[in-house]
C-alpha cells in the first residue's frame, strides 16, 4: 500500500468516526466506522441511513466520505 492510499484510508477513517458520533447524537444507531472504510456497500447503507436524518452536519460528512472513498451515486 502507498502512502497516498494509506492517507486516503486514514481521513475516511477519520471522517467515518464523525459520522458515527454524529450519527449516534442524532438518531441513536450505532455503526462499525472501521467497516465503512473496508466496504463499499456497508459504506453507502451507512450514508443513507446519514442522509436520511436530514441533519446538515451529516450530510456535510457523507459528501466527504463520498469524495474520499471516490463512491458515486
């Protein structure tokens, strides 16, 4: 692994535990911020469920997780 792609890990990883915190704040679920990085789809559940709370600061997040991880809609 490069150092490019293990940065890029990090920040998702950083962006997926305020997503979490955020996310149990806002609606009481919990998620495993670890997986979302490892896994593509687990990380588009994650996001929706996010979005659908409709809270500004989440949907901020799910954007920058979305860049990070390069996923597209």
């Amino acid at each position: 692994m490069t150092g490019l792609a293990i940065n890029s890990q990090s920040n998702a990883f950083s962006i997926a535990t305020l997503i979490y915190a955020r996310l149990r704040r806002v609606s009481g679920r919990v998620i495993d911020a670890l997986y979302v990085v490892e896994n593509v789809e687990y990380a588009r559940f994650v996001s929706n469920l996010a979005l659908e709370t409709a809270d500004a600061e989440l949907s901020r997040l799910v954007a920058r997780l979305y860049s990070e991880l390069n996923l597209h809609e």
